[in-house]
DNA sequence: TTGACCTGCTACCCGAGGGTTGCACGTTCT
DNA sequence: AGAACGTGCAACCCTCGGGTAGCAGGTCAA
C-alpha cells in the first residue's frame, strides 16, 4: 500500500504555508532554511518544522553543505499522488454512471 | 484563481475519516450520515461535520429526501486537484532541468 | 583565535479542529 | 394520535499542530 505516502503528502499540502514554502524553493532550485524564512511571514524555527513535514513525506530533502543545509523539491511524490487523485476520480466516475444505468435502465420489477 | 478551491480540496482531503468516508459513499452510490455512521468508528454527528467540510469542498453534495439527506459523491473537484498537481510537479521538474543544465553548461559568464 | 553565522535542539503558548453528548424539530409508519 | 426514526443545533472536552523564544554547537572568514 502506497497509501500512506498518499496521506502524507496529503497532510503535508494541506497547510497553504508548506505550499508557498515550496513554490519559494522550486523557483529559487535550492535554499536554506534561513533563506526562505526571509521571504515569509514566520520564523526560522518554523520554516524547519515545516521542512520536517516536506521532507518526511518525500516532496524534498535537505543536503548538508558546510554550514548550511540546502533544500532541493521533489516532483515524484507530487506525480504520485497526482495519479492517484485521477485514478479515485475515475472509480468514482465509473461508479456513479454504473449505478445511474442501474437505476434506469429496468424497467422491469414492479 | 482556482486555487482556493484546491486548497479547500486538499485540507479535505488529508484528514483519514474523510477518505473513508468519501470511499464509503463512492461505493454505496448514496448514503445518509446516520448509515455511513454506521459504517465508521465515530458518532454521527462527527460525520455530518466531515460531510460539511466535504461539502464545503464540492467533493459531495446533499439532497433532501424526506426526513432523510442523501450524500453523493462528486468527481470533478477531484479531477481538478489531480491536474493542478500534475501541472505543479511538471513545473518543478521543467525548473530543476533549466537549473541544472545552466549549472553544467557555461563555463562562460558574460 | 576570535567573532559572526547557520543550524539543531528544547520548552512553551495557544488556537483550531476532531469528537462527543444532549435536546428540539420535522417526517414517516402504525 | 402516538411512537419511532432522522436530522439540526449548541455546548463542551481535549488533543494536535503551527508558531515563538532561547540556548548550545558546528563552520567559515578575518
């Protein structure tokens, strides 16, 4: 079951500053934690709890280089989940129509 | 801008009772709260908020049946979802290329 | 070597949200 | 009419997560 890396990602894309945190780091490739504390209304301290999350689920992961730690996006859990949001859309899809021609097409038993 | 919705899609999203729930009613076609209650380890009431939040987030809808409100699932917001995040990862990807090809490429800096 | 800088704890505050209980109201069945 | 069932609302607990402040330790540059 890849679904625990689903509810993770899930989890960690539902808070909108964990979104901007890594709309900030895809567009600048790579940064530390300081950096990208600058260019958000929170503390340093909290951009780490935040990069904690991000990297637990997998959507990044932080190189030590020297004294600072570089933080790099990963688009793999990102696709994943992508794919499996469609594919659960699609059931649902499937489903619905199924039990919608159920539903009409007998006219048989009174 | 879109966007609102899929946040609200997400933080609907990354809570575990609320996948449940939405599975269970995928599959049933159409339930009420007190059977899809009956079906988790909460109290009714608990559910009526999650199909509030849901609801909320267009992933389901409520219609008045007599004495009873039958809940179906919705689709497309899920769809939604699923493309915004394929775009996402795309950009990323698209982003970590160009970084990396201007990192290898010039040994020349005008 | 010394000072500046960045990171990594730890402890702590506080509001939001998941969960529950209890009760009042409308609807259906007998 | 009365009983049974489903819903809606309100109040209330309590945990969890986002946020902060403070301090210790490693790393680079004068």
């Amino acid at each position: 079951m890849i679904d625990d890396q689903v509810g993770d990602v899930l989890t960690a894309l539902a808070d909108p500053t964990r979104r901007s945190l890594l709309d900030a780091l895809a567009v600048a490739g790579q940064a530390s934690a300081t950096v990208l504390a600058a260019g958000l209304p929170v503390s340093r301290q909290a951009v780490v709890k935040h990069l904690q999350v991000l990297e637990a689920a997998g959507l990044v992961t932080g190189a030590r280089s020297g004294r600072e730690v570089r933080y790099v996006v990963r688009p793999d859990p990102l696709d994943a989940t992508a794919d499996w949001l469609a594919a659960r859309s699609a059931a649902w899809d499937r489903r619905l129509r199924s039990l919608k021609r159920a539903a009409e097409a007998p006219p048989a038993a009174p």
